[in-house]
C-alpha cells in the first residue's frame, strides 16, 4: 500500500472515531436513565410515524422532530417533567435536547439511540 492510502485509511478511522464519540455525547447514563423510567419520565420518540410503525418502545410518544416544538406542549404541559428523547440513530435526539430545552423545558435527557433506548427500558437487546 501506498502512503497516500494509508493516509486515506487513517483519516477514515478517525473519522469514524469522531463521528461514534460526537454520537454519543451528551446522552444521559443508563443507571440514571432507568431511574426517570421507574419514576414515569415520558419517553419521546422523534423518528418519523414509518420507522416508529417499524417497532417502538410501548411507553413511546411518537414526536417527529420536524413537529416537536408543536405537538410536544400539546401533550406535556409541565416543562418541569422529564423528558427522555431518542430516534434511530442517537443525532435527532441530540437535536431534539436542544430544540425542547429552546422551548422552555428544563429536564430533557438524550436517551441516543432506539436500540439503546429499548435496553435501558427493557433490559434485553434487540
């Protein structure tokens, strides 16, 4: 190999050392995560109605980001309660953090992803 794609192999891996890292940022721990579930935290789903159809979390509420900052008042009126977030991926739940704590709500905590979303809640993986 040259060191030309060398160079491209390392920048790649980094790359995706990044991306896993920034993916993961900021989202709340396990421990602390079952513990707003156990005390009725609401969990919202922010993929879109298709990927939520495709399977959920049963205690889900169902928030697509492109509607969150309207329907999610709607539903939950203290912006004391706490909100769990997540979506497929574990960036629009990031997204979604910021945009409800935008709107006023004082303790949303970013779950990540769905599949980390399922084993906090259940305790078994998908």
């Amino acid at each position: 190999m040259t060191v030309t794609q060398w160079a491209l192999y390392a920048l790649a891996f980094i790359g995706l050392i990044w991306f896993m890292v920034m993916r993961r940022s900021g989202q709340i721990s396990k421990k602390e995560a079952a513990d707003y579930i156990r005390q009725g935290a609401f969990v919202v789903d922010v993929r879109s109605p298709r990927e939520f159809s495709t399977g959920h979390l049963l205690q889900a509420l169902n928030f697509p980001l492109d509607e969150l900052e309207g329907s999610v008042p709607q539903k939950i009126k203290d912006k004391n309660r706490v909100i769990l977030v997540h979506c497929r991926s574990g960036l629009r739940s990031k997204v979604a953090k910021q945009r409800l704590q935008k709107i006023g709500y004082h303790n949303v905590f970013d779950l990540g992803s769905y599949e980390r979303a399922f084993k906090i809640v259940s305790g078994r993986t998908l």
